[in-house]
C-alpha cells in the first residue's frame, strides 16, 4: 500500500552537463510506474533538471532548504525559490547537515515545516552514530530525533533512516538492524499522528545501499524505499536499485 520512493542524494557532485546527460539517460529507460523515482541535484543543477524532468516519471528535488522564506541569510535558499523553478521535494536534516555544518534537531524541524508551508514534500533524515549505536543508545537517538515531528504534516512526509556509520562507509546495516529500527520509527510516528497516518508514511532506508543489496533491504516489511548517495551516481547502479525495488513491491524475489 506504500508506493516505494527511490531517491538520489548527489550531495556536491554534478554540475548542469552531467545533471542533463543523467537524466536524459535515466528517462531513455523505462522507469517503472510502480515506484516514485527523485533525483536531487546539487542548487545550480535544478534549472535544468527539472527542465527536462517535469512531466516524467522522475521528480525533482533539493538538498536543503531555509526556514524563513526571505531576508538576510547570505548563501541560503529559501523554500519559494525552490518551489518558483518547479521543486517537489526537499530532503532535510541529512547526517552531513548534522555533522558538518551544525544543523540541530530545532534547525531541521525548522526547514521541514518551511518546504511543507510551501508545499514541498519533505524527506526527513534521522540516524544513530557509530559511538551512540555501541553505546546501546539507538533508540533513544530516534526518540530524540523525531521527538518534535508531530508539528509536520505527515501526508506530506517521508522519513529516512541513515544510520550515520553506514553512510559512504560500504557498511550497511544488516536486514534485522534495519527492520528493528524501521518498526521502532513506525510505532514513534504512530505515537506521534495515529496508527492510520503512521502505516502510510514511507521510511526509507539509507546507508551504503547499492544493487548488491537492496533486495535484501527494499523488501523489508518497514522499509519503503531507500535515500541513495554513492550508488545513485552512476545512472546504471540507480536503475538497478529502481528495478529492484519494482520487484520487491510485487512481491517477487530476484
Ligand atoms: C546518503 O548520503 O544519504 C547516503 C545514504 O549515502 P551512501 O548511499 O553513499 O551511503
């Protein structure tokens, strides 16, 4: 009942050449109609990304987002300006946000509820570090994590588990890791909006997921897509995993 969602987090790669040769290259192949498929280019390549997506079965979207819609906050984008060169979605509160460049639990609930004010939808990023996860703390971090998230609109919310260790490492978390936090997140958020609300929002998984392995992830009960860095650079790898969630979503196995 949850349409698995594929999504691309490039991060800092690809200027507008690349992000148009990918695309073209991704659209020449027969994108399955089961599965949502985003792409989320670096600022400079949204123009002509969504140029050529809009109206295919790719969508679009940024890879952050400020919480006030103008003034002085020099180097930032606001969700209007997203939303004026056609942006559907946003991902928010990434571990590399986190990490690198002081954003908080306040900070990204901020940004989530500005793209949703402007109707974007908002993948939401969440995840245990390597130190917490020895420390016997995971789930106390996701509680933290998504503590205050029952301020958002949870129709128009996806909810991304990375565990931070597993990001750009190769090491991914294991079916049973994954499945255990996954089911954690959906009773929070049933905490949060209801049981209903909670069983439609997708959580998707991320961490060094890649052709080799998102059968076995993408097939978990709890686990309704993946939020992709490495692996969606590479046209090919992306369209694997996009057909690997296909056949997950009907049920079949590779
Ligand atoms: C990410 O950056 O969200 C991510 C999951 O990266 P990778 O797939 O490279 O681990």
């Amino acid at each position: 009942m949850r349409t698995p969602l594929i999504a691309g987090n490039w991060k800092m790669h690809k200027g507008v050449a690349e992000t148009t040769g990918y695309l073209e290259e991704l659209l020449a192949e027969d994108v399955p109609t089961t599965v949502d498929v985003l792409c989320c280019p670096p600022f400079t390549a949204l123009p002509a990304a969504t140029m050529i997506a809009t109206g295919s079965a790719v969508h679009i979207g940024a890879q952050n987002v400020h919480w006030e819609s103008t003034g002085a906050f020099t180097g930032e984008i606001a969700a209007p300006m997203l939303v004026e060169i056609g942006i559907t979605w946003v991902i928010v509160g990434h571990s590399e946000r986190r990490t690198l460049f002081g954003e908080t639990d306040a900070t990204a609930l901020a940004r989530a509820k500005a793209a949703q004010a402007a109707s974007l939808e908002v993948i939401y990023c969440i995840g245990e570090s390597l130190e917490e996860r020895d420390a016997g703390a995971t789930f106390a971090v996701l509680e933290r994590q998504t503590e205050a998230l029952g301020e958002l609109d949870p129709t128009h919310l996806v909810l991304a588990y990375e565990p931070v260790w597993a990001i750009g490492t190769g090491r991914t978390a294991t079916a049973a890791q994954a499945q255990e936090a996954h089911a954690f997140l959906r009773l929070r958020l049933a905490a949060l909006f209801g049981g209903e609300a909670a069983a439609a929002i997708r959580i998707l998984y991320g961490g060094s997921l890649k052709p080799d392995n998102a059968n076995e992830l993408l097939r978990l009960a709890d686990v309704d897509g993946g939020l992709i860095g490495g692996a969606s650079l590479d046209v090919r790898s992306f369209s694997a995993i996009i057909r690997a969630a296909a056949v997950c979503a009907a049920g079949d196995t590779l």
